[in-house]
C-alpha cells in the first residue's frame, strides 16, 4: 500500500513510546503531508541529535556538549548533588526548578531481575566526585519502590563513610491529592513522615 | 468459556510490559506462584500497589488454563511502603521476595510456603522478624520436600543440646557428638529447636545454614546463584 520508506518511517515511529502502529502510521502521514514544515526539519534535528548528543562524562546526563549544561554552569550550587536513576528523572527535577544543585545519573536501579548490582551502579565515580570535596549534602532521589529505596539504602551506605550528609526526597501526599484516592502505602509513609507546622 | 480464579496473594516480582502494563509474579495461597499480566500495572497507580512485598486479593483469568493470563489486583496490605525507610527491613523484605521467586516451581500450590511468607510479613512490624526470616525459609525447604531434621541428633538419638546440622543429611547434631567434627558441621542457632528470637550471631548462622540447603537443593540444581537481594540480607548480619 505505502512504499518502503514510509513504511520503515512507520516501523521506526511505531517503537517510540506512546507510538502504536496505527498512530506511528498517522504520524509518518502527517510528516509525509508537512514535508517542508516538518520532516525535513526533524530529519535535520535527528541527524544533529546523533551526531552531536553525547553522555555527560561528569554526571550522566545527555547534551551536546561534555561536561554537560548543567555541570558547566558556574552559577549553580557546587555543594548539593542530587543522585537520580536516570536522565527522565534528572529532567523531571530540572523542569520543576525547584533544584539549583548538580546531579549524578546512577543509570538505574538495583534489580533481580534486570541483573544490576552495585557494581553496574557506577558508586566509585560517585565516591571520587564526593572526593573532590566541593559537595557538603547528596541528596537520593531515587523512585519509592522497592528497588528505589533498595538502591536509595546502599548508595547511603556507600557514602557514609566519605563524612557527607545524605538526604532522601519526602513520600507523602502529593500536590491536588485527596487522602480518599491515596493508595495505604502512600498513606501511611505520608503519617510517618508528618511536620510541625 | 474462560478459566478464572480468586485468591489471596504477595507480591514476588514484577517486570515492566509495554508502556503502561506489567507481568507480576504473585505466591498466591492455593495456586502457588503465578504470574499474570497486569493491565496498567507499570502505570502511576499500578506501580504502587505491585511492589514486591505487598498483600494483594487477586483475580487471574484466561482462556486456557496454560496461557499467560491477566490479573485484576487490588491492594490489601502495603507492606513494602511500610519498610522504606528501615534498610534492614526493607533487605529483609526484599530478599524474603526474591528467594520465592527464585526457588518456588511456577504453578504448583505451596500454601505452607504462602502462609510462612504471610508471616514473616506481618512480623516485618516486631523486632522479631529476623528470627520468622530464617523460619521461612526453613519452611520453604519443608515445603519443596528438602525439610531439615531438627528432632534428635542423628549420631545419638539425644533431643537435648543440638548444636550443628549435618550438611550431607540435613540432621541435627548434638553438641558432644559433632565436636570431632565440627568444622565440617553447619552451625544449628539454638532459636530453630527451642524457639524464641535468635541474637545476631544466630541470624547469621541460621541464614548460613538455610541458604546451604537452597543453594545444595533447589539453585544449583537449576544452574542459579542465590539471588543478589538475599546475599545483600546475609551481608548485613555479618558485618
């Protein structure tokens, strides 16, 4: 029905997440149809994006430059870093703005069944960057699940003897939630972790 | 005409499928350990409710009694959020799944095995469960036919003042009888015959002395090593 190019371009659109085949393929159309608005410049920002995209030998993240934006910038706080478990998360901080430190990317998470132990986690590039001496807290935010308070226990333990305070994120109620819709889980870590006001 | 069932469950392990689904790996009580597809158990809501750990009601229906089949989950004790933040508890938990996982046959009824895992979970809540740990996993080799004999001393038929186990039998051994021997001799903590809480030198022993057996028995039969999270357990009570 398609030729062989648009139906790869639908094949490749169709493993992005939140792609199925059916909307990959509406998507390769709509690229098809705005082909000088659209798909020329995402063929270009592609190719630049896998040319010039690297990993950040410092922290972990993903730019176009080494040592990234973020460990580059001279105005964010040298003595907080924040460990996260990948670059989704380093992201979701970044947008909330909430965090002027700098961050360390682990990579993932302890875990069984995937095969990570502590060893895959990259803790001696943490220890050295802790070594340095510059950074005063470590805050670990990784996931409250079981591998990410697992992983969020060992790295902890890592780092105790370095001497540097290490602070883990809150897990109680979220912004707009009404306690009738919390699982008891968040529930109840949200009562333990309960504040003075 | 599909197959379907409810029953009570925990939590063993559960992998990401697609986007938003997840196939968890329940113990339940009358069906053993099952796995299921979850629909939107890798999402937000899904996520928190099947951590490994957590007590769950469960209901798995299918086509075929063979095939995958999918689990509607719902939560009835949160166990896991409960020992976030206590490492040891949470090591504890975490290797009390991992062990299951590891070492109970997909889809064989162990009840004995889910109610010793209930127990230890619920214990997760006292300052006993070091000791209801290592009872289950002494129940989890009665259960898959590998008991260990703690009734009398296999070289003198002595009740009183066992003090090792026989690694090739699996038998206690009374102190006088297996001083010869008892580098040889897999230490037998005193909580295991005579009840009540183990101090941590006996933790440690009884955790030595349970993993020889799943290691002997059930692992390395399969070509597997004792999983990461329980050798992480076994590493806290040595230090």
């Amino acid at each position: 029905m398609v030729g062989r190019e648009i139906e790869r371009l639908i094949q490749l659109l169709s493993r992005l997440p939140g792609l199925g085949s059916r909307s990959a393929r509406r998507a390769a159309l709509h690229l098809v149809e705005k082909r000088d608005t659209l798909l020329l410049p995402l063929a270009e920002a592609l190719a630049a994006a896998a040319e010039k995209v690297r990993t950040c030998s410092v922290c972990g993240n993903f730019d176009s430059v080494d040592p990234c934006t973020i460990c580059g910038d001279p105005r964010r706080e040298s003595t907080l870093l924040c460990v996260v478990e990948d670059v989704a998360a380093l992201w979701a901080l970044e947008r909330s703005g909430c965090f002027r430190g700098r961050y360390h990317v682990l990579g993932g998470l302890l875990s069984a069944l995937d095969g990570i132990g502590p060893d895959d986690l990259g803790l001696p590039r943490l220890a050295a960057r802790i070594g340095e001496g510059a950074i005063a807290e470590v805050i670990l935010a990784t996931p409250a699940t079981v591998e990410g308070q697992t992983t969020a226990h060992v790295v902890a333990e890592h780092l105790t003897p370095l001497g540097v305070k290490v602070s883990a994120l809150a897990h109680g109620v979220p912004v707009g939630g009404a306690l009738d819709y919390l699982d008891d889980g968040t529930i109840s870590a949200a009562v333990k972790a309960r504040r003075a006001l | 005409m599909s197959i379907q069932w409810a029953d009570e469950a925990v939590v063993l392990a559960v992998q990401r499928h697609g986007e938003s689904g997840a196939i968890a790996s329940l113990l339940t009580r009358a069906h053993g350990r099952h796995p299921g597809l979850v629909h939107g158990g890798g999402g937000k809501s899904g996520r928190g409710l099947l951590q490994p750990g957590n007590r769950v009601q469960a209901w798995w229906h299918a086509r075929l009694a063979e095939q995958l089949g999918a689990y509607r989950i719902e939560l009835v004790t949160a166990h896991a959020a409960a020992v976030m933040d206590d490492p040891a508890r949470l090591a504890a938990l975490a290797a009390a799944c991992a062990i299951g996982e590891a070492t109970l046959p997909e889809r064989e009824p162990h009840p004995a095995a889910f109610v010793a895992l209930a127990a230890f979970l619920d214990a997760l809540a006292s300052e006993a469960w070091p000791s209801v740990y290592v009872h289950w996993e002494m129940a989890l080799l009665r259960d898959l036919g590998y008991g260990l004999d703690l009734s009398s001393c296999a070289a003198t038929g002595r009740a009183d003042d066992l003090a090792y186990v026989s690694p090739r039998t699996g038998r206690a051994v009374s102190r006088e009888a297996g001083r010869p021997w008892h580098e040889r001799l897999l230490a037998l903590p005193r909580f295991l015959t005579e009840g009540g809480e183990g101090e941590a030198a006996e933790i440690r022993d009884g955790l030595s002395l349970t993993a020889f057996f799943l290691d002997r028995h059930v692992l390395a039969p399969q070509h597997r090593d004792m999983p990461a999270a329980r050798a992480r357990l076994a590493e806290r009570f040595r230090s």
